[in-house]
C-alpha cells in the first residue's frame, strides 16, 4: 500500500509537461498494476469474488 500512495503522491507532484511521454505512459502503467494488485489483496482480505 505504501508503494501504491509513493507513486500517486510522485505523479500528483510532478509537472506532467516536463515528463516524455514513455516515462508517464510507464510510471501510468505502473500505477495501474499497483492498483490491481492493492484490489486482489482487499478482495481475498474480505472474501469478495469475481463472478
């Protein structure tokens, strides 16, 4: 969780103008991927499935 709010905490800071567009599509992708994995956990935590 902590490497899911440094990331949101390192884009919503950074001047998005000044980043090529490979490195914000990839730290994006990064996001996405944390985010997945933070929902997994919160699903098997709390006996949610998928239908």
């Amino acid at each position: 969780m902590g490497e899911l709010a440094a990331a949101i905490d390192h884009l919503a800071v950074e001047d998005v103008a000044d980043v090529p567009w490979a490195q914000l599509t990839e730290q994006l992708v990064d996001l996405h991927w944390q985010m997945a994995r933070l929902q997994a956990q919160i699903a098997r935590r709390t006996g949610v499935r998928l239908l």
